[in-house]
C-alpha cells in the first residue's frame, strides 16, 4: 500500500519532521536558532505536509492582530517538492491554513505573489481569490 500525504501544524511536537525535508521545500537550509525563535513567536502558523518521514510541502502564514479589527492571516511562503507538484498538495497547504484562520476567528486570508507565477496565480483563483492591484514597497536592512 503506498504511503498517504498527511499534514499537521508545526509545533515544538512536530518539529523533529524538520530533520527530513525534500529538496526545494523551503528557499534556504533550516536553522535550529530561527526554528526556535520562530516556535517562540505567537502568530507564527506553519502546516506541514508529510510523505512518510519526510516533509514534501510546507506554507507558512502569520495571524495579524489588529485593534480594531478582526484579525487576519497573511501567507508568506509557500513550498511543495518537484515530485509532489501538480498532486493537490499546495491547495491542501492553503485550504489547511483557511481552516486554521477560521478557528483562529480571522475574517480573511491573503497572500502576494509575482505576476509571472502562473502556478501559484491559478492555485489562487482556483480557490476563489481575485487578483488586485498593489505596490509593494521593501526595504533592506
């Protein structure tokens, strides 16, 4: 029988599926001082999505708190190995992420992405979303 894709929220509980992640998951290696740190922090929300032993998806999303509104998760990163893509699992990432929100008490989800990104665009829009026009502005520091 051929092994199933899970998925599960990172947690300091979950964190040892770290040590097994299949290569373009994430942009950069893992660092336990930033995994730490990033554990630490409240409004961190990171779903993993498992084959086996070995993490083959991730998305990372923040919950934004505002004082006077009803909070929001922003997604910031999103990551399925090659041999994974095109298998549903990107749309289970986010749809997992919608659920969290929901749970959360959070009135909308939202991300940004490139125009040129055509797979992450009609991921987006197969869910519902409608593109908008923004100007990001970023800063170095």
């Amino acid at each position: 029988m051929p092994e199933v894709i899970t998925t599960c929220r990172l947690t300091p509980d979950t964190a040892w599926l770290l040590e097994n992640i299949a290569e373009e998951v994430f942009d950069e290696e893992i660092s336990p001082q930033r995994l730490a740190t990033y554990l630490e922090l409240p409004g961190h929300l990171m779903i993993l999505a498992v084959y086996g032993k070995q993490v083959i998806g991730q998305v990372a999303a923040y919950v934004h708190c505002h004082p006077d509104q009803a909070s929001d998760v922003y997604i910031d990163n999103l990551g399925v190995a090659p041999a994974f893509q095109r298998r549903g699992v990107a749309r289970r990432l986010v749809d997992d992420v919608f659920a969290c929100g929901k749970t959360l008490g959070c009135h909308q989800v939202w991300i940004v992405t490139d125009t040129e990104n055509d797979a992450a665009r009609a991921l987006y829009e197969g869910r519902g979303a409608a593109a908008e026009p923004i100007v990001m502005f970023s800063y170095k520091l």
